[in-house]
C-alpha cells in the first residue's frame, strides 16, 4: 500500500516539475528575430543617409563653360548636397543645373567616398535675338542673365515665334554673300514679313517682302561692278525692283 503512494507522489512530482518548464512559440522567436533586424536595417539606413557621416567635401565641375555663371551653378548645387553622399538625389541636381540658362546638358556623378563631379555642355550661341535672348546653332531660344547678350555675334530681329525662319534666311543669306566676302551682322524681319540686313562693311539692304534669296543672288552679282570699292559713299541699297536694284549715294540728291 505504501508502494503504492510512493509512486503517486512521484509522479505527480513530475508532473509539477514540467508545468514550471519555461514554454518557447517558434514563431515568437522568428518574429523576435525579424523585429530585431528591422530594427538594425533601419539604423543602418539612418546613419548611411546622415550627412554628418558622410558628408560632400568636393564638387568637382568639368567641361568648357565659359559663359555660366558660377555663383548662379553654386547656388543650386550646394543645396542639394546637404542631404550627403548617399541621399542626395542625382537627377534633382541635373534637373536643377539644367536650369541654367547657358547649359545644354549636366552628368552628374558620386565619387567615393566625399566628392560630386559634375560635367557641363555649353550652349553654342549663333546669334542674338531680339533685345536680350540668344539663339543657338540648333535654332533654341533662351534668355540668359541680364546683360550677358554676346556682341560679337550677329544681331536676328523679328516676330516672336519665328526665330527658326529667321535663322534659316540668315544662314542661307551668309552662304550666298561668300563669295563677296561679306557676312551678316544684323538681319530683320519685320511685323509685315519684310526683310532687311546690314553687311559687315556697314551697308545697309533693304530686301523686302518676296524673293528674297533671288534678290540677294542679284545683289551679289551686281556688287563687284556697282559698289565694290565705294561702301563708304553708299547710304543703302534697295532690292525691291523686278530687275535690279537702287544705291542710295551719300551727298546725292533725293527725287
């Protein structure tokens, strides 16, 4: 009998000894683990941002561009690389350098660990026009900074909206006038389509509303014979006749 209870006991000792036993989920523990490298991803990720760990020392700017302005490339540069080396946002700072008026296209590029290069295209001014804007060689208009307009380039008047025909005359103009040895330095197209250039030797040709590469092809072959030699005695000269054309002399008499 007391065999028995002896073995009652025991096991019920047992049984007291397993409900004390600390009970783990497994999932509990992934879920732990998990937790814990979220966790860490994200402080890595908050310091990997931080600019004060990693902040940009050097802006390093490439390139022939002469005409933009580096105060005005700094300004929307800098504050853009405040966020640090790996925040900072490559296309923003394209877009914001692009901006500027004189920039044809911005590469731009990390360099470990401190450094921003950024490499500029210029735009390649052809011509001013109208009072303060600049047409480039691929017929774009754009404004730059006040005063910054070029006064060795030729000067191209005319309606807005019609820079490119204006352009395109003035090219076709300048090829015909070779052979002369003369070059366009001011070309006008007029609210009324009419046409008007002043030459590199001062002469000023009024060519009109039609026909005007038939008139400056008549104007060239005239030149040799009629003014060549004489520029300076000529107030201008007009090509609105069918046939030929009319010099205003200097000291002659108007009709």
């Amino acid at each position: 009998m007391s065999n028995y209870t002896d073995v009652n006991r025991y096991q019920a000792t047992r049984g007291q000894g397993n409900s004390q036993r600390p009970w783990r989920s497994p999932r509990v523990t992934k879920l732990s683990i998990a937790l814990l490298l979220l966790v860490a991803c994200l402080w890595i990720y908050l310091h990997f941002m931080s600019a004060s760990w990693f902040p940009i020392n050097t802006v390093k700017v490439t390139g022939e561009y002469p005409h933009i302005n580096r105060q005005a490339l700094q300004d929307v540069v800098v504050p853009d690389t405040d966020h640090g080396f790996f925040a900072m946002k490559m296309n923003k700072i394209k877009h914001h350098v692009e901006q500027l008026p004189w920039v044809a296209k911005a590469d731009v590029k990390r360099v470990w660990p401190d450094k921003l290069v950024i490499h500029i295209n210029e735009k390649q001014a052809a011509a001013n026009w109208n009072k303060d804007s600049i047409l480039t060689n691929s017929g774009e208009v754009f404004t730059p900074l006040k005063g910054d307009t070029q006064k060795n380039l030729p000067k191209l008047t005319g309606p807005a909206g019609q820079e490119l025909e204006v352009f395109r005359e003035f090219n076709t103009i300048s090829q015909q006038l070779q052979p002369l040895g003369l070059t366009v330095t001011e070309l006008r197209l007029s609210p009324r389509n009419a046409w008007r250039m002043k030459l590199s030797n001062g002469l000023e040709v009024v060519i009109g509303h039609s026909d005007v590469n038939e008139r400056v092809t008549r104007f060239v072959k005239a030149y040799p014979k009629v003014i060549d030699g004489r520029d300076d005695d000529v107030v201008y000269v007009d090509l609105r006749y069918p046939h030929g054309m009319a010099v205003r002399w200097r000291g002659a008499k108007q009709a």
